[in-house]
C-alpha cells in the first residue's frame, strides 16, 4: 500500500515538475514530497474492525427476518396512537426491505472507505453511516421482534421506542473504533508567483471528473425507498384513496433524485475562462469563477462533515461543491468570499490559475 502511495506521488511530482517549467514556478522539495507519499495512509486492524461494525445491522436484519418470515404476518406496525393502539401499518416485506437496503448501503460504503485516501475523515464518515444503518435495522428489529412475542395479540411498543432513539448512537462504535487520522506534520504549500517572474499558456487547460459514491447511494435509496413507500400506501389504501398521494410523493422523489443527480459526477475544469464546474451527467454548471474575480488559489482538505454534508453547501462566506473528504482546490475571491472543490491533484490546477491569473491583464 505504501508502494503504491509513493508511485502515485512520484508521478503528480512529475506531472508538476512540467507545470513549473512552463510557468516559471520554483520545484518541489524532498519536503512536498513526503507530504504527498504522508497525504494517505495504510489501512490498519483498528479500520477494518470498524468496518466489520458496520456489518452487523445488516446481518442482525438478514438473520432475523429468516427466523420470523414464517411467524410474521402481513403488515406491520408503523405508528401508535396515544391510547397505546396501532393506529397505521406497513406491509412486513416493505419495512424490511428499507432496514436491509440502508444497513447494506452503510456497510459497502464502510468497506469503500477503507482505501488510504479515506483516512483523513473515515471516523466521521463511519459516525454518519453507523447512525442511518442503526436506525434502520432497530426499526426493523423493535417493531417485527414486538409483534413475534406478541403472537395473536395487538403488539405495543412500550419502553421498547427508547431503543430505536439509542440505536442512533450506533456509528460512535464505528467512530471510537477506527484509527484517528493525524495530519502530517509537513504542510505543502503552494509556491508564490508574480505577474513578472509567472508566464502560461492561454490555451493550457486542466480538467477532472469527479465522482461521489455517496452522492450515487444517496440517490440509489431515495429511489428504493420512495417507490417502497408509494407501493406500501397504494396497498393499504388501495388506488382511489391514495392515487393524489401517491402522485406527490411521486413527484417529490424524482424532485429529490434530480437534485442528487447534479453531484453524483461532476468536471472540473481550468482554463483561460477561469475555474468551471458541471454537472457531467445533467450537464448543468453549478459554479463558473472567471480569472479576473479570483484574489488566489491554492489546495487544501475538505471534510463533508465540517463543511455540512455533500452537494453545493453554503457556510458563512464559503461555499462549495463536496464530492467526498479529502484534497480540495480552493479559490479567494476579490469580494472576499472563498469557493472550494473536492478534485484529485489540486494543486496542479491552483498552479495552473496563479499562472493564468498571472498572465491575464485584466485579471488585474
């Protein structure tokens, strides 16, 4: 695994020795190199027993549902009233399926994040997921296991409703468990440059795709369960009573799909216009930076919890567009705000825009 983290580094090293000839940028150092090869780490026991953690919702909900399929009946409670009586159900088969589809969806994403680049905030992201996969298994567990001992009788949920809050705590397993990731103690920098000493290409261009895993399971769920929900309310309430409902709903799901659509992969691009980013799949741009609105640029690390989520987020004067944790290119803006975007190699393309920026007279 270090073998390959040092490959990776020595070929972005080349790759920029290039940029810095044609820019007229100082070289590297021993020093940005060992921050390069330090960006990643190995995986270590302590990861992967965190990720094992993540497996267990989903093999309690596996495990269970065979034990009960047979003792289990059609449908079963969603919600109680106050007099302690099941006021609404849900068919067996559709709770099930949502408490199966969440718990497998946080433990492939759990085993996705044990690559080296997931270091830096693979606890946060196992907090995120243990909690979703928790709850949904504890929905699944409390509401079928009450109504296998309840047998002939009306199932109540009693005390029991104070499990499925406390299974929301269930990512701190995850969190507590995994390595904690310390930053190297060498900070890579990007090289100064001025107008005199920087010279670009204007036709020099740089552009990545980025895709976001979570942003596709996201998206994959949104759509399982909402036609799970539609299915479960038309065979409740059957086509008359619910087709106005089912319509909304409908409607509110693709709504919702879209939006996840814009970020499940998106290009980022650099050139003599200035910093783009589209939605590749949609073809919709989400942000444009022209050279002459940039101050500079410059590469830093972006945690999708810190910075509230995934998507286009909004934070004070910062706003950017988080694919997943890790490097992120970064721009100052004249007006004082600042823009930043999670894209592989950085720091070739704040290179690229000081050079650009540089080069531009009007950017002046």
């Amino acid at each position: 695994m270090r073998g390959a983290a040092l490959v990776r580094a020595i070929l972005v090293c080349a790759w920029m020795e290039g940029v810095r000839r044609r820019t007229g940028l100082p070289a590297l150092d021993r020093g940005d190199l060992m921050t390069l090869v330090n960006s990643s780490a190995p995986t270590s026991p302590r990861d992967i027993a965190a990720a094992l953690t993540l497996w267990v919702p989903f093999v309690a909900a596996v495990v269970t549902w065979l034990l009960w399929i047979d003792r289990l009946p059609g449908v079963l409670p969603r919600q109680w009233g106050r007099d302690g009586a099941v006021s609404s159900t849900m068919p067996t088969w559709g709770m099930a399926v949502v408490a199966l589809v969440v718990s497998l969806g946080a433990a492939i994403l759990a085993t996705y994040w044990l690559r080296e680049r997931g270091a830096p905030n693979r606890r946060q992201i196992y907090l995120g997921l243990g909690s979703a996969a928790g709850l949904s298994s504890s929905l699944w567990l409390t509401t079928a296991g009450i109504t296998v001992a309840a047998g002939p009788a009306e199932p109540k949920m009693g005390a029991w409703v104070l499990l499925t809050f406390a299974a929301c705590g269930y990512g701190l397993l995850p969190f507590l468990i995994a390595q904690k990731w310390v930053t190297p103690a060498t900070v890579t920098e990007l090289p100064e440059t001025s107008s005199a000493t920087a010279t670009a290409d204007p036709d020099a261009t740089w552009s990545k795709v980025v895709t976001s895993p979570v942003m596709a399971a996201i998206g994959g769920l949104i759509v399982v369960g909402g036609a799970i929900g539609i299915v479960a309310q038309l065979r409740d309430e059957g086509l008359t009573g619910a087709t106005s409902a089912s319509a909304m709903a409908a409607a509110i799901v693709v709504l919702i799909f879209l939006v996840t659509l814009l970020f499940v992969q998106v290009r980022v691009s650099v050139d003599q216009r200035g910093l783009r980013v589209v939605s590749r799949l949609l073809g919709i741009r989400l942000k444009q930076v022209p050279l002459d609105q940039m101050e500079s640029a410059f590469a830093d690390a972006v945690s999708p919890l810190r910075s509230g989520g995934w998507g286009y987020r909004l934070t004070g004067g910062r706003s950017a567009v988080v694919m997943r944790g890790g490097p992120a290119l970064v721009v100052n803006l004249r007006r004082g705000n600042q823009f930043a975007v999670t894209v592989d190699d950085p720091q070739g393309a704040a290179a690229l825009l000081t050079a650009l920026r540089a080069a531009n007279p009007t950017a002046h």
